[in-house]
C-alpha cells in the first residue's frame, strides 16, 4: 500500500470503470431503443429524437448536483445513486418501447420517465465522479487521466453493443427488456465496486491537505471537473480560499465569456458536437432501413463505430507522446514529427476524414456497391476519434488560461454546449429525416440529407478549429515615459 496522497493509476482505472459502466448503459437507452422505435414499431424518428433531447435537457442539472455533492463534503453516494438511478430509468425505458404495440400513449409515458431518469443519473454520478477525479489526481497527470476515463467509456460502448447486439436476434421486446435489466445490474454492480473505498482513502481530510502540500503555487484552484465556477469554502476541491467570499456565479460567468480564447473554444465544441453527435439517433435506422440490417446487426455496427473513435483516440495519445517533443530534427522531418505531435493537426484532420467518411455514407444510400457500410462506419469512428482526442487535449490545455480559479467554470461552460449540441442534435437529425421523407417518399433521400448536413457541420467546425490554435497576441509593452512618471510623482 502506498502512502501517496495521489490517486495512483489503478485508482484512475477504478474510476474509469465507472465511467465504463454509465456508457454501458447509456448506450442501449441511446441507440438500440431509437432503432426499435423508428424501425420495428414504425414510428416518427422524432419521438425517440424528443426523447434523447430529454435526457440532454435533464442534464442542465449538473451544476445543482455539483453543488449538492459540495455541500455534503462525499462524492462517492452521489455516484452510486446516480448510476441506481440511471439503471433504473434504463429498465423503464425498455419496458415502455414493449408496451407502445399495446398502449401507444402509456408506453411513451413510460419511456419518458426512463429517460428522464437516465439523464438525472448521467447528471449525478458523471459530474461527481469529474469532481472527484479532478480533486484526487496529481495536477500533470489530470489530462492523461481524462483521456484514460474517456478511452473506457468509449471501451463500455464497444463491449455492451457487441454483448448485446449477440443477445437480441431473434428480436423481441421481451428480449429488449431482459437484456437491458441484465446490463443495467452488472453495470451497477461494478460501478459500485470500482468506487468504494476511494473517497474515503483519496479524500479524507489529511490527504487533501498533504495534496496541497505537494500542489505548486498558482495550482491549488479547482482543476476544471467542477461543475460551477465556485465551491463550497474549505470542500475538497475549493478554488475559493477560506474566508474570501465567492463571487456571484452570474459574475463569473460574465468574466469567462469575456475571454476570447474560452469564447471560441465553447463555439468549437458546439459545432463539432452537433455534428459528432447527428449520427447518434440516424446510423441504426438507416442501417435497418436502408441496408436490411437487423437489430443485432445494426446494434453491432454502432460498436463499430465506437471501435473507431478508440482507435482514433489512442492514434493520438500515441503520436503526441513520441513527436511532440522531436525538437532536435531538421529540415522536413521536423516539420513532419511537429505535426503528428500537433493536438492541431489531429483536430483538422480528424473533421476533415469525418466529413469525408458522412459523404460517402450519404453516397451510398443510393449507390451500396461502392464501400461496404461497416467499412465506412469504421472510417466514420476513426475520423471522430481523431479530433475528440485533440479536442480532449485543447480542453485540458486551455482550462487554466485566462482569469485564475475560473477554471471549473470554464470547463462548465464547455460541457454546457456539449449537452446543447447533443440534444439539438438528435432532434434536428430526427427532424430532417422526417420531413425529407415526407417530402421526397424516398427514405435514402431523408438519411442523405442528414449526412450532407453533417459534413457541412465538420466542415465548419474544422474552420473554427484554426481560430482555437490561434496563439494569443504577444503584451505590447509600452517604452518608459520619464515626464509622466514625473509628473504623477509629484501629483
């Protein structure tokens, strides 16, 4: 046992796990329920899209569970309650798909409160599980560590789509429910396991203060996990010393909208969310209607689009780590080894092989014998690696700049246009998909219009990109004026 007031990195697995576990289930809610809805019960797309801008809207609360797990001084039975409860909305969610064949109306009642369960539980346990992350890891290793929480989470989507898919052919919506109970209670039950413990060994009142101890000066402010710009004084992660009063989080707000590189950072990530996240509710359905996948087919094709985005994600931790320190080379393998080591250069080009990767996708609604479409699904996840792990890095780079203990309300203003993005995004996706059918009578023509819509969107967002990577202008330093001195001197 060691004696480090750290969180160590089989701590940092351990919550991971957590993190793996809320993907688990999030994932079937998400993806294999749209499916059914918009496939085997033949509904609108915008029903499941309503309801999965539900479960986003819900998350607006973050900020008040982050204060309540401030409040009470433990994150760990906010964690624990809030992957209960996000079980138990998934279980709900399920049973209300089975009973819409027999009570439209009751069914959609019940889906409703599932999701709305879902998203209170994301709230919970996600922003205390960040909170606790941030408060317990050593300052260098907090951005490692964020990849590493990412990478498992995107590991809990592979594995339950890939489990799962194999579990619900031949469909039926008893099976949809029992298949869900089974995840939604080994999710829970490993989540549970992964936590205990760790707040009370990482977090007690001695290892905070041994933590600050060991903190450099100008790194004992919140590290960017908070879920408002201000803490409770004297809780565990307090970016306000004791005895000096908070300012008004409308105030704050205020200052960190003022910072131009936090400004445009918040346009990034809307952009790139909404079109990150478009496919979400389009990829299943249009494998269903389009391709003739079934639903365990189609389930399995979502997992290959998270294989993927982990592919992607660990690409980029890989190149950065070997070249971004190849400063001794010269001539054009420099320029080389300073680009594969660029979170830049990942960022432009992860948009960039996305768009290209939806356009085929979009092209081959009508044309099926040009790509297989687990191929470019794969591709897709690839280029949606790419620039989410350079747009991971940016995040934990550009959380310290600007106005200091601002930096758990930067990352709250970063993660509110990510829950806007995705909710907007799976109602206006389902949207368009219902119109252009409408429309055109061709349900090709309602997929490739979300498509296209999405390659302008990362089109767009790779443009922003290269205002986020601006350097900042250098400090005008203004020549010594001696009559002024003088003059305010004797003044």
């Amino acid at each position: 046992m060691t004696s480090s007031p750290w969180l160590g990195w089989i701590g940092i697995i351990r919550l991971g796990l957590v993190q793996t576990a809320l993907g688990a289930i999030v994932v079937l809610t998400t993806t294999v329920i749209n499916r059914v809805m918009v496939v085997e019960l033949a509904l609108p797309a915008l029903l499941p899209g309503l309801l999965v801008g539900v479960h986003f809207g819900v998350q607006f609360t973050r900020p008040h569970m982050g204060h309540g797990s401030d409040c009470g001084g433990r994150r760990t039975p906010w964690i624990i309650g809030g992957v209960l409860t996000l079980a138990i909305g998934s279980i709900l969610a399920a049973m209300g798909t089975a009973v819409i064949p027999a009570s439209l109306a009751g069914g959609i009642a019940l889906a409703l409160l599932g999701f709305v369960l879902v998203g209170l539980g994301v709230a919970a346990a996600g922003t205390s599980l960040l909170v606790l992350l941030a408060a317990t890891v050593q300052p260098r290793f907090r951005g490692a560590a964020a990849t590493t929480v990412w990478i498992m989470m995107i590991a809990g989507f592979i594995l339950t789509t890939i489990v799962a898919g194999a579990q619900l052919d031949p469909y039926s919506h008893a099976r949809l429910v029992a298949v869900t109970a089974a995840v939604a209670a080994v999710a829970f039950v490993v989540a549970t396991l992964a936590v205990s413990g760790i707040e009370r060994r990482f977090d007690a009142p001695a290892a905070r203060a041994a933590r600050a101890a060991l903190e450099p000066a100008g790194a004992k402010a919140v590290t960017g996990a908070l879920p408002e710009g201000e803490s409770a004084t004297g809780s565990a992660t307090g970016s306000v010393a004791v005895g000096v009063a908070a300012p008004r989080f409308r105030e704050a707000l205020a200052e960190v909208w003022a910072e131009p590189a936090a400004r445009r950072f918040s346009l990034f990530v809307f952009v790139s969310m909404l079109a990150y996240s478009a496919q979400d509710l389009v990829l299943e359905p249009f494998a269903g209607a389009v391709h003739g996948f079934s639903v365990g087919e189609s389930t399995i094709l979502s997992g290959t689009h998270h294989q993927g985005v982990l592919f992607g994600l660990l690409l980029v931790a890989l190149a950065t780590a070997r070249f971004a320190r190849r400063q001794a080379l010269s001539g054009a393998m420099r320029v080389v080894t300073s680009r594969l080591g660029s979170l830049r250069f990942w960022t432009l080009f992860g948009c960039c092989l996305s768009a290209a990767a939806l356009a085929a996708l979009g092209t081959g609604a009508f044309r099926p014998d040009l790509a297989p479409l687990t191929t470019l699904v794969l591709l897709l996840g690839l280029g949606n690696g790419l620039f989410a792990a350079g747009a991971i890095g940016s995040m934990m780079d550009l959380v310290g700049q600007g106005g200091a203990g601002r930096e758990g309300l930067r990352m709250g203003l970063w993660g509110a246009a990510q829950a806007i993005a995705f909710g907007l995004a799976g109602v206006c996706a389902t949207t368009v998909v219902d119109l252009a059918r409408f429309a055109t009578g061709d349900v090709r023509y309602a997929y490739a219009t979300v498509f296209a819509v999405q390659v302008a969107l990362f089109l767009c967002a790779a443009v922003l990109a290269r205002s986020v990577y601006r350097p900042a202008a250098p400090e005008v330093r203004q020549p010594f004026d001696h009559r002024r001195a003088a003059l305010e001197l004797n003044t």
